[in-house]
C-alpha cells in the first residue's frame, strides 16, 4: 500500500539551502480509508466434448470478488477443509488478468464426485483496525444450474392511459433458487407500481411510464437471465400541417395549373397506428384522379399523410381539415385546418424599424422582435448565430407565435446576433426566410489588477496604472483616484482603457491606500494599492535538522530558529529583526532584536532561542526593521520534540530496522514515496518477478527499503529519499550500501550528495540501471563533500511494472573506500574500464597469446598524469606473458584466441635487441607496451569504457625463456 513507508510528515520550504524559500505551508497526506466489503461469489460451467463425444468433462469456476483496502487475503475451503494450489490435480488456485488482486478463482477441473460440496471463500485483512474476516458459501450440487425465465406478455405492448395492467415473470430453471428483480428505464420505477416476486402491476397506467421494463433472474450461477418488455402508453400530440407548392418546377407559390400538396402529421405512440382523414369545407374529401392521398413521404418526417391536388383549380379552393385518429383507443382526436384560397401566400420575415440592434443593462429585461407577413403566419424559430451556445431555455432554438422573444435578466454572455426565421410547418414548406437582430448587453468594467501591494524603497518613484479589462461600453468615461479615502487630483491625459498615477518619492507620508475608480458609464469598478517601504515578512523554514537542542538532566532547553527573507531587495535594507517570544500558557513576551550583518534572497539565518522550558511550547514573532520602520511580521508556534540523535559517520549501519528510518526523509517535491517493508508487510498485491523477497539478512524480519513501480507510476517518476544533515569532519567519506535491482523494466538507481553551504547543490556521484539480477549487491562511493551534506538515493521508474528497485544497509564512513581485489589468475582479463578503478595501485594481468617458443615475464606499472607510480607500491605478483601473436599483415579485426583476446592489431617493426614502445588505443584509452626481438603485437584485454585516457600501463621485461 502506497505510503507506508511514511509515518509522519512536516512542512517544509523549496531550495532551503540557498534559493529564495517559499512560504511554509503544513500538509498532511490524507491516508486511502481502510475497508472490507462484503464478498461476491459467482459460479460458472463449461462443458466440453472429450475423444469423440464418448464423454463430457464439465469445469466448474468459482469467482470470488471483494473490495478492500489493503488488499485481502483469500482462503477456499471445501466443508472445513482449506484448499491449496494444485494440492490434487483436480483443484486449480489463480488470480486472473487485470483484477489487481481484488478477485481468487478457484478451478475444479473435470467434475468428481468428491467436489460436490459446500464452498466458502474466506476474505481477510488480518485484523487490521480491528476488521474481522468475512466469508461466503456456495453449495455445489449435480443440479446447480443458472436461471431461465419466461414472459406472460409479449416483449412489446401497447396499453390505453388510465389502463392497470400486470407483467408475470416467470422462473423455469435455476439452482439455487433465483432472485427476480424489475427495473425500468429510463428513470426509476414509476410510483404507481407495485413488484410482487416475478409480478409487476401498473395502476393507472401514465404516457410518462413507457418505457423498457426489465425482468432480471440471479443466483451467481452464470450469466443472470433477462428479460426487457417495451411498454407503450397510446397518446397524440402536435398536429402540424405544412403546404408545399409545385416541386417539380420548384416553385414557392400556389398557383392555378400547378400541382399543390397538403400535409398533415402527428406526434403519436405507437405512430404507425394513426389513421388519418381529410376534409373539404366540412365534408369528407371526395378523391379521384385529382385529389390523391399519399403516406409515408421521404421528404416529410415518418407517417406523415398528404393530400396531393393535381393541376390546382378554382375549384379546389377551400377549407381544408385533416383528422387523425387511435381507432378503437379511448385517445380524443387531433384535428388541424389549412386555407387554401388566392391569399395564401408565402412568408415574409423584417426587422421592425430601429429593432435591428437592441442595447440594454445587464439584468435587465430584453426584447427581440421580428415580424412576419403571408398568410398563413408560421412560427418562428430563433437561434444564436455567433457562438455555439444553447438558448435560455436550455434548448439549441425557441419557437414563438407572435415573433418576439423575451429575454429576462439578461448577462454579458448573452451578447451577440440573433437569428430568427420562418418554420416549414404550419405554413409553407420552403426555403426558411431569415433576419438577423444584435443585441448588446451593457456592463460595468472589470479592472486589473484588484489589489496590488506595491513594495519600494524610501525615495524612489513608483506608478501605479488601473487597467480596463473588458467592459462594455469598452471606454473609460471617468477615473478617480483617492489616497486614504481624500480625492487627489485627476490625470492629466486620459488613456482609453487604463488611468495612471505617479508617486514621485515613497516615503512615510505617501505611503498608504490609492484607490483608482473607473467608470464606463454602466457602472464602477475600483482597483486598490497598498504602497509603502515596509519589509515583506520572513519565511520561517521548518524542515531544520534536529532543531531541539537540550542536555542531559536539565529542565531548559534550546531551539533553532531558521528563516529567509522573501524579497529582501524590494526595500531599503533591513538593519534588524525584533523577536517577541511568549510561553503559549502565558501573557508575559520577551522582546529582544537580532542584528543582521549580511542579507541576500534565499539565504538561510539561523537564531538560537535559548532557555526555553521542558515540554512548554512558546509563540514566536519575528519583524523585520528597515529605515523606513517595522515591516510585515511572520509567526510560528515551536513545539518542544525529544532530540533525535541522527547517526554521525562514525556510527553503525542504518538497516532501516526502526520506524525512524535513521532520520531519512522523503522527498515532498518528488513523484512518490520510498516505502519501508519486510517479507511480513509486503504487499500481496506487488509484481511477480521483481523486487527482493526479504532484505539483505534473508531473515522475514528484516526491513528494506522499496520503490513500487506498478501503477499508477509511469516512466521517469522519481522517489527521492534524503539522509540526515551531517557536518563534516573529514575530507573524504566512503557511502556503502546494499542494492537489489531485478526485473526486465528496471529504471535506474541515482546516489546524489547535497552539500549546503550558502546554497544548496545537489551532484549525482553514482548511477546504475538495468536488471541486476535476484540478488543484493554492494556498492562503495567516495565522496569528499565540502561542506555540510546530506546523501540522497533517487530510484527512477523504468519502462513498465516490472522495475522494482531496494535498498538496505546504508554505512557511511570516514575515508576511503575498500579497493576491489583483482587477483593474478590464470586466464584472467582485465578491462581498461575496471582499471580506471585502480588508480594509483599496482596491478597485474594475464595477457595470453600464440607463440609456442616464446615465454616472458612482464610487470605492469600504472602511470598517472603526476607520473610514474613508485615500484614500492607493488604488492601483488607479476603479469606472465605466455607467447605472444605475430603480425605480418595490416591491420585486422579483434577476435578471440585460444587463451586470450587480440584487439586492433597493427603491423609493427622493431629493431632486434632493442625495446620500443608502441601505442593501441580503443576508446578512450591509451595501452603502451613493450616490444622484444620478434615482431609481435598484444593487447590488456578487452574494450575500454570511462575517462582513463589519463591512465597507461608500462610493461617491462623482466625475465625471457625458450
């Protein structure tokens, strides 16, 4: 679980060390609440056909789910026996893919007599906040089966408004027996139903409860049987009619000789159940090879009926009515009337005059009008035109009858074009006629900024400029400035969005409240300065090391006080602080002042409260004192805390054994938390193959610490976790610690060393990436800090989950670290790389080549850029060169030899008798050897890496054998 390894935490400040601080802010990191819930178990079957179909197998899975936290720990039992993984070949333990741990399922593979029994799946967080263990039960028979269901209604039904009606529900199989439930959507149910077992009764049946009503069977035994009965409620509404002259030659009018069709619709549930009749002046209309009725138009909207009039007469005039009716449903019928005479005419649509462009006042009242002349009038559909925003309705568009709309309380956001055009429904169906109307809303500005403190130093000028950010009239018509509440005179030139004024010289009596007030007009918005030469407040830093200071058998005790100024330079200097320390129990303050020699932003001052009492806690206030007076005060409250003896170099290692953690601390600004673990406390739930299963003693309860790189950790999040503060004492210091990497998205393992002196600086002395493998290994980094330093270990997540990185047995030491021995063994090789590591010591190694007659005994001495390093340093025995390989070509390619490795080869002449030098380099490095009699090239070994240039070995002879 995330955040174990942090016990507490503590407020502290940014680049404490050095850089501007910020202000200290407590923070608690509120902990995931602990739970256990109830636990879910479900049943699944499969049944397969084996050798032919001569015989079935049937697999019976058995799924347990919970939420909790921390994550529980399952136990299947069969009666009161607790099953294992894999304790008999019929009995299979997992935890499938993607559950995270919540869910154990346990696998009885190819049914046996034995296996039909009672099942429980015990759940447990091992007691922890006192959470006791849950379980559930299941019995396993050779009847279990999941559940089926039938309906008493067919899936879709249709019912009368004011009908009662009853759905039954009806269970045909299912083992256990199962439970049936009823929902409905959309919405919950209706508050006129009642759910008796499988029955659902409807009273007084409403249009508002159609709907999808669903009938569901569940008994954990494979998927829940369902049923879904769509219930509709008959209704009618919204009868339309629409006229639409002549397609074929497009026309817009009605005019004799050309084709006319009247239409006539209706909203209805179900639709296709209206029935539709048409009228003429009051009697049913007489149809023929003229007057066609036709359903189901593609260009009108669906079940629509129309009345088509081939070859319009004089005759044809008239009043037409079109009825639509539910036979046989008690469902009142729908009527609409159409004109058709040499009046009817299409729409027009205009802007009243001066009613193109409307102003009004924020919250007022607004209205837009447009007006509509033709016969018949349609509605009016209105729309925002410049931006995408619904209506005050809610709705994209608003109809209205009479062409205005009414817009009440009307905000800024309000403002813009309106558009309003003629529907294609009770009226005219063609091309929509438009109009456009602006409306523009009134506001008072809005001013930047609203508040400033404006910090300066005596003598010196400021300005001060109140800045109009939107407004609309978007004009200043007026601004007024007042310095503690007294009108001032105005600015002599007036800009069009800000007001300005200039303060020649800050001083004790300029100082104060300026107060600019603009006006557009609409209204007035005021921007406030606070001016004056006062000191910004320190910043108390609160992540001091060990800040109690007390001895042995004394009732008094010390503090360290630490703080940074913020913005030391925006004023005259400050010349003192005035310290006002009073016992929390008590009224009585001691003043004293503490005098500044040196001030600088970010640098860190230190005071030291002496004589305090044990345990009393004490208020302290702290005022910076410039020339100009007291400036703004910081205040804390210190608490006395038993001192923590952090560990000095000289102690023993820091096995992460106590809660303490040897007073290393997590990072606040890194991406999550070191956490501190055993064997005993890991979490069930960490990564497979990663990670180390105890720390370095092999024992279950030994700590480590541990990054976690599962989710939701992504590459390249970062854990910091920082060591104490150590004074130095010595130039040089040996960090040993202990390191397990393994895992295939292992990221890296960064040691950094912060040195604080006036700053803080952090430097990277040791880095390591990659899997390592399943074990601990060590590591020795000298450092030589300059000053007084803290260690940190920041582990980097890799590429995926699998990346868990720990560490254990933190020493750190005075001097230098232990040198890796590298013996004179037969065969061995050294790289130029672990030579690097060598320096200023004598070593050896084995060059091995091809020369049957040949044999010498050669010595390698390390030089340095200071030199020659002095023969008495030599400690271990000499190099034996074995033969050595003779070149007579060109250059050639490194490849392996028996007894050695030949690297970049290059043809060499020597003069017989004498001894020469000649040079291979790889890399970075610089290899000079001896040459003999014969013509002969060797290499040190294998490829060089690292900054050894500065490194070579000197072989000489020293003894020859045929």
């Amino acid at each position: 679980m995330r955040g174990e390894g942090r016990q507490h935490q503590r407020t502290r400040l940014h680049n404490s060390g050095g850089g501007h601080a910020g202000p200290a802010v407590s923070g608690h990191r509120t902990p995931p609440a602990t739970d256990l819930d109830e636990p879910v178990l479900t049943v699944h079957q499969t049944i397969s056909d084996v050798r032919g179909s001569f015989y079935q197998e049937k697999t019976v899975f058995l799924r347990c789910t919970v939420n909790s936290n921390p994550p529980a720990r399952f136990i299947w039992k069969r009666g009161a026996e607790t099953l294992s993984h894999s304790q008999d070949n019929g009995v299979d333990i997992y935890e499938p893919l993607y559950t995270q741990g919540e869910t154990k399922v346990l696998k009885l593979k190819n049914l046996r007599p034995q296996d039909y029994a009672s099942y429980t799946c015990q759940v447990s967080v091992r007691n922890v906040c006192s959470i006791p263990d849950k379980a559930i039960t299941f019995q396993l028979t050779n009847t279990t089966a999941p559940p089926a269901l039938k309906l008493s209604v067919n899936e879709t039904l249709v019912v009368n408004p004011g009908d009662n009606i009853t759905m039954q529900c009806s269970l045909t199989g299912g083992d256990p027996q199962p439970e049936v439930v009823w929902s409905h959507s959309p919405g919950p149910m209706p508050p006129n139903s009642l759910v008796q077992g499988g029955n659902l009764t409807i009273w007084r049946i409403r249009v508002e409860d159609s709907g999808y009503y669903n009938c569901t069977a569940i008994n954990n035994v494979g998927n829940p049987a369902k049923k879904i009965v769509n219930l509709l409620v008959r209704s009618m509404k919204n009868a339309t009619f629409q006229i639409t002259p002549d397609v074929i030659k497009e026309s817009e009018t009605i005019q004799l000789g050309q084709d006319l069709k009247l239409s006539c619709h209706v909203d209805a549930v179900p639709q296709e159940k209206v029935v539709y009749s048409w009228y003429k002046n009051g009697k049913p209309a007489r149809f023929s090879d003229r007057l066609l009725i036709t359903r189901n138009d593609p260009e009108l909207p669906p079940v629509t009926c129309s009345l088509e009039i081939i070859d319009l007469r004089f005759s044809d005039y008239g009043t037409y009515l079109c009825v639509a009716t539910f036979q046989g449903a008690p469902i009142p019928d729908l009527s609409v009337e159409v004109n058709i005479s040499s009046e009817t005419v299409p729409p027009t649509i205009s802007v009243p005059k001066g009613q193109s462009s409307i102003t009004v006042r924020e919250g007022s009242r607004a209205e837009l009008q447009c007006e509509v002349r033709g016969k018949p009038k349609p509605p009016i559909i209105w729309s925002r035109v410049d931006k995408e925003t619904p209506m005050p309705s809610g709705t994209m568009t608003m109809e209205t009858y009479d062409g205005k709309l009414h817009l009440e309380s009307v905000s800024r956001e309000m403002s813009g074009t309106y558009k309003c055009q003629t529907a294609r429904y009770n009226g005219f169906n063609i091309r929509p006629r438009e109009a456009l109307v602006q409306l523009n809303v009134q506001f008072p500005p809005v001013v930047e900024p609203a508040f400033q403190d404006v910090r300066q130093g005596m003598g010196h000028s400021v300005t001060l400029r109140c800045t109009m950010l939107k407004g609309s009239p978007m004009k200043v018509a007026t601004s007024v400035w007042r310095f503690n509440g007294s009108l001032l005179a105005q600015p002599l030139a007036e800009q069009q969005d800000y007001s300005e004024l200039r303060v020649d010289s800050v001083s004790r009596e300029t100082s104060g409240s300026y107060e600019c007030s603009i006006s557009n007009d609409v209204g007035v918005s005021t921007c406030l300065f606070q001016v004056s030469a006062k000191a910004y407040s320190p910043e108390f830093y609160y992540d001091t090391p060990n800040p109690t200071l007390s001895q042995k058998q004394s009732k008094n005790y010390s503090y360290v006080l630490q703080w940074t100024q913020k913005e030391p330079d925006a004023v005259d200097p400050i010349l003192k602080y005035r310290l006002e320390v009073r016992q929390l129990s008590q009224r009585n303050t001691i003043q004293t002042f503490i005098p500044v020699k040196k001030m600088e932003k970010g640098l860190l001052l230190e005071h030291i409260l002496p004589n305090l009492k044990v345990p009393q806690s004490y208020e302290v206030r702290l005022t910076p004192i410039t020339s100009f007076g007291a400036g703004d005060m910081a205040a804390r409250v210190i608490r006395y805390m038993e001192p923590i003896n952090y560990p000095n170099p000289t102690d023993n290692t820091c096995r992460f054994e106590d809660e303490k953690i040897c007073g290393f601390m997590q990072d606040k600004m890194d991406n999550f938390d070191w956490t501190r673990q055993n064997a005993l406390t890991q979490n069930p739930k960490r990564t497979v193959n990663t990670g180390p299963p105890t720390d370095i003693s092999g024992t279950p309860e030994g700590y480590y610490m541990f990054i976690e790189a599962s989710r939701p950790r992504v590459t390249g999040d970062k854990a910091r976790l920082i060591s104490p503060l150590y004074n130095i004492s010595a130039k040089y210091y040996c960090v040993s610690f202990y390191y397990h990497m393994y895992g295939k998205h292992i990221g890296s393992l960064n040691l950094l060393v912060r040195v604080r002196n006036k700053r803080a600086i952090d430097t990277q002395v040791w880095s390591l990436s990659g899997n390592r493998g399943n074990m601990w290994q060590q590591a020795h980094v000298p450092i030589n800090p300059p000053g007084p330093f803290q260690i940190i270990f920041e582990g980097v997540r890799g590429t995926s989950y699998e990346g868990d990185i720990a560490i254990d047995d933190v020493t750190l030491k005075k001097g230098d670290c232990p040198r890796k021995p590298i013996g004179p063994n037969k065969g061995e090789t050294v790289s130029a790389s672990e030579a690097n590591k060598l320096v200023g010591v004598h070593s050896q190694m084995h060059v091995l080549g091809m020369h049957s007659r040949f044999q010498s005994t050669l010595t390698c001495w390390w030089h340095s850029t200071g030199g020659l390093i002095h023969p008495a340093e030599v400690t271990r025995g000499a190099v034996r060169l074995m033969g050595l390989f003779y070149t007579v070509g060109s250059s050639q390619e490194s490849k392996e030899q028996p007894g050695g490795v030949i690297h970049n080869k290059k043809r060499t002449s020597a003069i017989p008798g004498n001894s020469s030098y000649e040079s291979f380099e790889k890399g970075l490095c610089s290899v000079k050897s001896v040459l003999f009699q014969e013509k002969k090239n060797y290499s040190l070994g294998q490829g060089t890496r690292g900054p050894c240039a500065s490194f070579h070995c000197h072989l000489r002879r020293e003894a020859q054998a045929g």
